[in-house]
C-alpha cells in the first residue's frame, strides 16, 4: 500500500498516475480503481482540489471523497484534531504552524461534508476559509513588515549608538587633553603673576629709594639756599 500523506480531509483510495522511479512493475494495489464521479463530486474537485504524491512504488493521486459523514464522523473529526494536536506539541496561544495547519485541514473536511450534503452551503463556507486564509495572510504580511520594521530601527539605533559611543570617546579624548591644557595654563598664569609681582615689588621698591633720595636732595638743596639767605 502507498504512504498516504496525513490529513483530516478524507480522501478516495489512491491511484497510481505513474511508474514507480526505478522503473519497476510497483506494487498494484490501488490500480484499476475507479473514482466516484457524483455530481457533488466534480464541485469537490474544484474546491479541494486532488493531491499527488511520489514513493518507491510510483506516482499517486487522490480526489477527495464524496462520502457523506455521519455525527460518528464528525465526533471522530475532532478526537483525530485534538490528539494531533496534543501528539504534535501544537501551541494553544499565540503563532504556531502547526495548529494552524491542523485547523485547516479540520476546516477543509468539515467543508468536505457540507458540501456533499448541499454544494451552495458547502460554496458558503469555501468563501468563508478563502476569506479568513485572506486575513491570516494579510496579518502574515503585516507581522513580518512589522518585524523587518523593528530590525531596521534596531540596526539603525545600533549604528547610532556606535556613532554616539565613539564621538564620546573622541570628546572625551578632548576633554583630557584640555583639561591638560587647563592646567598648564593655570600653572603659567601662576608663574606670570608671581613674576609681575616681584617686578611691581622691583619697581616699587626702586621708586621709593628714588623718591627718598631726591627728598635728601631737596632737604640739602634747601639746607644751602637758607644759609645763603641768611648771610
């Protein structure tokens, strides 16, 4: 027997399309097997469209089955659900692809067994799936946008904040080597004022011996002008 992909969605027995890879005879179970044609089925085929697949005993193909479900089926439909779920480690919150794609599958059979009953509900329901698949893509499309969004910004506050550190250093850099200058020009403003203080002190003290010296000079011009005008 071949190795039917899993899936929620009942299918017909499948038929081998083509020779195995190795060109052998295959196994012929499922050869010469006909397909049910129902009118409910052609619409089947449009809506759900047929699956392929290839193994080492060939090429298959199955169509989705027209069979009706009973309320056991049903029943079954969501034991089947909940135990892959559990049995697949599906996540219950949040993004998983998995729970997604169970749900889908359980969605498309339960769309399956609609539309063998009466095609125009099962029509209904198929705008419904295409239109929530819509709004999952669209939610899709945004979450990614919105993830590549915040990369780029955390990129570019990286790189910001690289540039930042750096001209930080070379400030900091600048700042030493000021505050370096600071102090050598502290250190020679002291050594200038200590210098213009001894030369103030110089000058002041050489004008005061000038002074005294030209008051002995007066005293003593002073001194002769008044013993010539006494005599």
């Amino acid at each position: 027997m071949p190795q039917e992909p899993e899936s929620l969605l009942v299918y017909n027995p499948p038929q081998r399309i083509g020779p195995p890879a190795d060109g052998g005879l295959g196994d012929a179970v499922g050869d010469g097997l006909e397909v049910d044609c129902s009118p409910s089925n052609d619409v089947l085929d449009k809506i759900l469209p047929r699956r392929e697949w290839m193994d080492s005993d060939g090429q298959w193909m199955q169509t989705v089955s027209s069979a009706q479900a009973t309320r056991v089926d049903v029943m079954s439909l969501q034991e089947t659900l909940d135990d892959k779920l559990y049995h697949k480690q599906a996540r219950d919150t949040g993004i998983c692809p998995l729970r997604e794609e169970l749900h889908s599958q359980a969605f498309d059979e339960l769309v399956r067994q609609v539309t063998v009953e009466q095609e125009e509900r099962g029509l209904i329901l198929l705008r419904i799936r295409d239109q929530i698949r819509m709004s999952i893509a669209a939610y899709q499309t945004l979450y990614h946008t919105s993830v590549a969004f915040g990369m780029r910004k955390s990129l570019q506050a990286e790189e910001t904040t690289a540039s930042m550190e750096v001209k930080l250093e070379g400030l900091e850099k600048d700042k030493g080597e000021l505050e370096v200058t600071l102090v050598e020009l502290q250190n020679r403003l002291k050594g200038l004022g200590k210098q213009h203080q001894e030369a103030r002190e110089l000058v002041s003290a050489k004008r005061t011996a000038e002074i005294s010296f030209l008051e002995k000079q007066r005293d003593i011009l002073q001194g002769f002008l008044s013993k010539d005008g006494g005599d």
